[in-house]
C-alpha cells in the first residue's frame, strides 16, 4: 500500500473511532472537522525536509490531531507538546494562510503558538513541567480513546518524555521572548554611527 493510501486509511480508521465515541453534538462536529483536515502538505515537508520515515509521520499526524482535539477540550489549559508532535505543529503553521484557516474553522480563533516556555528562568522551567506532565496525562488519556484506530497508536501511546519548550499562548499569558529588543530601525542606526 502506498505511503498517501496508508495515510488515508489511518485517518478514516481515526475518524470511524471518534465519531463512535461518546461526546457531546458540538464535539462530535469538531471531531468531523478536525478528520476533514487535509494533512498532506504536512506529510510531504516532514517526508521531503525533514527526512522522516513514513511511519514515523503518520504516527505524529496522529499525536499532532490528539493534540489539536485537547486544545479544544482544554482551551484555558496551558498545553505543551512533545517534540514530535510540535515538529508537525511547527509544519502547519509554516503554512500561515492554511493554518489560519484551519484554525478559524476547527477553534473559530487563530491558536497561537509561543515557544518560549521554560526559558525565562528557574519558575519559567518548572512551570513547562508541571504543564508538560499535565498535558501527557490529558494526552494519554485522548490516546486511550482513540487506541484501537491502529497498531501504530497502540505500539506508542505517550509522547517521548521531553518536552518542546513551545506551549498554547493562553489569553492571559504575559508574552516575554528572550533575547534583547532589536529593530530594524535599531540596526539602521548603529550602522550609521
């Protein structure tokens, strides 16, 4: 069977599971709209750029929907994936226009992505932890749902213990990146001087 025929049969075995399982009309509507997501491109740059293994792809396609179904269970929760599933998040919004879209049409807001957690010092390094561990157990636990859908689901059902440093950027988050201010305006002036 081809690499897209596997991808494609994997996805539509993922959706007759979630649409089985029990959840409310508005999670169920979600679960449909998280299967009609068209993943392809994602596919092909971690295949083509990344240089991944077709099973290793569409095992974090699948994680990477997981992930995006806690996002909307959980959406005041500070969520951090594994490198994985964040290399595959990364990916999806490389593709800015595709990603706003999918956003809008999946959360009806555009997720932001803030990938610096854990930088900004001892409490910043322990709080990627605490939510690291927070999010394998929610993680775990949408795994288990969806734990018949593939051997591949079965064979690895938790995200490798490392986390990305990258997080949901919750509403109320305050955003402090690393790194000194720089400007283009600040390099125009030293240049002059």
């Amino acid at each position: 069977m081809s690499s897209e025929k596997q991808l494609s049969s994997l996805l539509a075995q993922l959706t007759d599971v979630l649409r089985s399982a029990p959840a409310s009309a508005a999670t169920r509507m979600f679960l449909i709209k998280l299967m009609q997501l068209d993943l392809g491109a994602i596919a092909h740059t971690l295949y083509h750029k990344k240089k991944w293994q077709w099973q290793k792809i569409l095992q974090a396609i699948v994680k990477y929907l997981a992930f995006l179904l806690l996002i909307y269970l959980y959406p005041d929760q500070k969520l951090v994936p594994c490198e994985e599933i964040d290399a595959v998040w990364h990916c999806h919004i490389l593709d800015t226009l595709k990603y706003t879209e999918d956003c809008q049409n999946l959360f009806g807001y555009y997720v932001h992505h803030f990938p610096y957690l854990g930088e900004r010092g001892e409490e910043d390094e322990h709080d990627l932890q605490r939510s690291f561990a927070e999010t394998e157990r929610l993680f775990s636990q949408a795994l288990t749902m969806m734990k018949d859908t593939t051997q591949q689901a079965q064979a690895d059902q938790s995200c490798p213990p490392k986390a990305s440093g990258c997080c949901l950027r919750q509403s109320n988050m305050k955003l402090v990146r690393p790194g000194t201010a720089l400007t283009l305006e600040m390099l125009k002036d030293d240049s002059v001087g």
